[in-house]
C-alpha cells in the first residue's frame, strides 16, 4: 500500500511567485534558461539551471555549477523570496490547458515505496542523468522540482479536491511561455490531512507518468542519507521526496513523433511499396492527415500524407508492450525497413512532442532536413499502467505529457 505524509512547503509568498517559477531543468538548454530568466534575480533557474550564473559554455556538470545551486537556493530563503511554511500539510496544484483542468496533490511520497516498486516505472533510466540529478538533491539538501505521479481514480479524493477547487486560491496565474493556467491551494484542515494520507494508504500502487530520473535520483538520496545516519529511525524527512499526484483519468498524454532522415538506400516507390507486407497504405493528399485510431498511422512523405494501418497478425493484442503503437513502428518501420536499431543513439532519427502539432513534423521534411516524418496515435494511461503493472518497460520516446509541470512553486527539504 502507499505512503505518504504532508511536508512543510518551501514557496514563494504570492506577490513573488510569477517571478520565482519557471520550467522544468529537462525541458530546456542553458542558453534558453539564460534568456528566460533575463535580469530577474528570483527567477529559478538560478537554482536549477545555475550554470547561467557563470561565462557562457560553462557546462551544467562542472561542480561550481552544483556549488551555486545550493548557494542560490539559500539566497532566495534569505531573501525572502522562499518561505517555509511553519505546517505540515498537503497541497493542491492545478494545471488548465486548452479548457481542460487536471487537479494533483502534493505530497511527500515514501522512498521506500520506489524501491520496493510500489511506485511504478515504466521507463528505463541512464545512470549519468541519475547521478546529475542526485548531487543536485544532496548539495540542496532538498527537492526543488516536483515527480508527476498517476493514482488510480478516487471518489472520496475528487470530492475533496473539488472543494477547496471552489474556494480561493494562494497562487492563480497563466504562464508565459506555454499560456496555460497555473492555480495552487493549501490542504490546512487536519481532518483533510488525515483523509488524503488513508485514502492513499488504500492504494496498492502509484504511477510515475513523468519525472523517471528526478524519482530514482531523489529515492537514491534519501537511501543514502539512511544509511550514513547512525540514529536513523525511519521519521526523517530525507525518507521522503515530492511528488505531484494526479487521477489518472484526468491526465493528458499527446503523441510523441518521428522524423528520419534518409530512407536507408530506398527510393520513396521502393519505401512505400515494402510498407505494404504489414500496413495498408492509403494516399490522403497534401492536408494534413492525423491518426484517428490505435494502429492507425501519419506518414509524411514527398509533400504528401499517407493513412498507414497494421494489419492484423503484426501485433499481439494480449501483449501489453506488443500491442503499442511506438512498438509496431519501431519494430516493422523503423528497424525492419529502415535500420534504425536503437532509439536513443542513432542520429539518423529525431522525436516531436505533440505539442509542436503535425505541421512541425511537415516542415522539417519540407525544408530538408529530415526526408520522411511518422505521427502516431497517443498512448493511453491505461496503457502505461498495465505495462507498469507487468513489470515491463516501455520502449523509449513513447509518452509525452502536457501539461508540464511548472518548477517552484513548492520546495521539499529534506532536514
């Protein structure tokens, strides 16, 4: 069963927050962090992103980038602009994208529950990107950005959330960059406190949807310090980590594309003709064609779209991994037609997030740059937990959650 407590919050007091927040460390580079954050000397990319404190180049891996961190993030409580709530409690964070609202809680997720794998992974994680983000954690003694986690759908939560949804919020602004709207609310009620940490503790499982690296480095850190402490007993705050947890119902999971460079040696005829031993292949134009179906995908290719389907026999329905689209593609295009053995490392391959839409896709074949493009149907979440549940993994560049979550408004100390 699952583990949580409530956590006193590290936060911005409210006039500050739309200074202080940002995004993700992962979802942009030192340069864009260093333009985003401009003259702004709350901003929070001096603590996650704090190589911009230093002569441009300077790597995000060198130590004194790690030292500043940890610098900056006393600065900011020293002035004021992070504050640490004197309560122990839960919060709510709510994301609205295109007039759709998800609502998470935040909580102090149990360490011990990721390594015995009550909390669930569905991708596999590089040991240098764990390392990167465990002497983060360690020289901040704390967690500064949120994991996004999945539970399974709850009434007695819904209900709950839905209530304090009504009344005021402590942070409501729509972010810049992506225009989506931002709104925070803090669980203070004790008898709430109590209800959420019960209702979770009847949970079998917990999911992580995004945030794989960010899970394992924190969970290893709070291992570590339980080891290297002689008194330990289990209570210390370090035995947990933050986590935001949605229903899994309400998330949003968008395709995450394919474009390739070359058509390993084949002529367009040749390529489309070898497609159709697994795929039927339908001419649809010069409009733009999206899939519409599981099975069903998006090829662009000499400024026209094809409607590609696999056929029946090339998946395998009782396969949770087998039946994936990201699979069936991988497998029977990727590998079989164009060579591409391995996702992560060859160059001749590159992924678009859904967000970026189909015409990103039609313009980076348009210009040259890559000659053929591959959309495909988003995953499900029923998808990724069935697969965490088996105890697979996923095959890479699968998922891509929308929307992210926005880095500090809220901070977990581990001390």
């Amino acid at each position: 069963m699952a583990t949580i407590k409530p956590f006193k919050g590290v936060r911005p007091p409210k006039e500050f927050v739309e200074s202080v927040e940002s995004r993700p460390y992962d979802v942009l580079n030192s340069e864009e962090a260093r333009e985003e954050a401009g003259d702004n000397e709350k901003s929070l990319y001096h603590i996650i992103k704090p190589e911009i404190d230093f002569e441009q180049g300077t790597s995000e891996y060198d130590p004194r980038v790690y030292e500043k961190a940890a610098e900056n993030f006393k600065k900011f409580q020293n002035k004021g602009w992070l504050v640490q709530d004197e309560k122990e409690q839960y919060y709510i964070y709510a994301q609205t994208m295109n007039g759709k609202t998800q609502y998470g809680l935040v909580v102090g997720a149990y360490v011990n529950d990721y390594l015995t794998g009550v909390i669930k992974k569905h991708e596999l994680t590089r040991r240098d990107k764990e390392e990167d983000r465990m002497k983060h954690v360690r020289v901040c003694d704390a967690n500064i950005e949120p994991v996004f986690f999945a539970y399974p759908d709850n009434s007695i939560l819904d209900a709950l959330i839905k209530k304090y949804a009504a009344g005021k919020s402590e942070y409501d602004f729509i972010a810049p960059i992506d225009g989506f709207r931002h709104q925070f609310w803090i669980v203070t009620d004790d008898k709430d406190i109590n209800t959420i940490t019960d209702e979770f503790a009847k949970m079998s499982s917990l999911y992580i949807a995004d945030g794989h690296h960010r899970s394992a480095a924190a969970a290893l850190v709070g291992a570590e310090k339980a080891k290297q402490n002689p008194n330990h007993t289990g209570k210390e705050e370090y035995n947990y980590f933050m986590a935001v947890c949605f229903q899994a119902s309400q998330l949003t999971i968008l395709d995450y594309n394919r474009v390739v460079t070359d058509l390993n040696g084949m002529t367009s005829e040749q390529f489309l003709s070898a497609l159709n031993k697994n795929f039927n292949v339908e001419e649809k134009g010069s409009d733009i064609y999206k899939p519409v179906a599981l099975h069903n995908f998006s090829l662009y290719l000499d400024e026209k779209w094809y409607s590609i389907t696999a056929k029946q026999g090339t998946f395998n329905d009782q396969d949770p991994i087998g039946v994936l689209d990201v699979d069936i593609s991988s497998r029977l295009i990727l590998d079989d037609l164009l060579g591409i053995k391995d996702l992560r490392s060859d160059k001749r391959i590159d992924f678009v997030g859904g967000l970026r839409g189909l015409k990103e896709l039609k313009r980076r074949v348009d210009n040259g740059e890559m000659k053929m493009a591959l959309a495909l149907y988003p995953v499900s979440m029923k998808q990724i937990m069935d697969i965490a549940d088996s105890g697979k993994i996923m095959p890479p560049k699968a998922t891509w959650f929308e929307p992210k979550l926005r880095s500090g408004l809220i901070i977990h100390k581990l001390s």
